[in-house]
C-alpha cells in the first residue's frame, strides 16, 4: 500500500464518530422527569435546553435513567459528572 493510502485509511479510522443529537422526546422527558425533582420551569427548561448541546442521544439516556434513581455505569460516571458541572454553569451561574 502506497503511504497515501495507509495515512488516508488511518485518517479515517481515527476520525470520530458522529454521535446523534438527543431526540425532542428525551428533551421532553428530560423535562418532565426534571420538574417532577425540582419543580422549577425556568431550571428544567434551561437544563432541559442545555442537555441537547452537551450531551448526544445515548447519554441523554443515561442522565434521564439517573434522574429517576438509577447510577451512571462506571465507563459513564466522570463524563456524567462533567455534563451536571458544564450544565449547572450555564443554568445556575452562581451556584
């Protein structure tokens, strides 16, 4: 194989998948599950906002599953604490 090709083939496997962005039912769920805990519209709404450019779909699973009580998996725990520390900045500013 030419030295092209081998930078090329190895560009591409190093390029990052595109993960898909949450869905409008898990911003709505996201939501709802949000304003059951805290029952304050302008937080959920802005943390509900938020979720959709910080996180992708699958994660967007994993911070509703822990809002209902479950635990973030391991592999999971310190990109979850990330996205609750990014998105407390952008909706509680003074927290």
């Amino acid at each position: 194989m030419k030295p092209i090709a081998v930078l090329a083939l190895l560009g591409l496997l190093s390029a990052p998948a595109l993960a898909a962005s949450p869905t409008k039912a898990q911003q709505d769920e996201f939501y709802s599950v949000c304003m059951g805990i805290a029952q304050n519209q302008a937080l959920c709404s802005c943390k509900a906002e938020a979720a959709m450019t910080l996180i992708d779909e699958r994660f967007m699973g994993v911070v509703i599953a822990s809002m209902k009580g479950g635990t973030p998996a391991s592999s999971d725990f310190v990109a979850y604490n990330t996205y609750v520390a990014k998105s407390n900045q952008v909706c509680k500013p003074d927290y």
